[in-house]
C-alpha cells in the first residue's frame, strides 16, 4: 500500500478519530503526554 492509502483508509482514520476522542481508550496511549498540554 502507498502512504497515501494508508492515511486513507478506514482502520487508520478510526484510529486518528480515537487518538483526538478517547485517546484513554488505546492501551498504548494511556500513559503518554504526547500532544497534551504541559503545565509548568
């Protein structure tokens, strides 16, 4: 597959909906602050 297909597919956009809507719910994100904001 090119990346373009990828991107587009059904798997990998219900996968970028689920990091912005329930990120908690991917096992694999649950720990990580990667894109959430950082209080000082």
């Amino acid at each position: 597959q090119t990346f373009r297909e990828v991107w587009h597919s059904e798997a990998y956009t219900e996968f970028r909906r689920t990091l912005l809507t329930a990120r908690s719910s991917i096992e694999m994100c649950r720990n990580c602050s990667e894109g959430s904001p950082v209080w000082a």
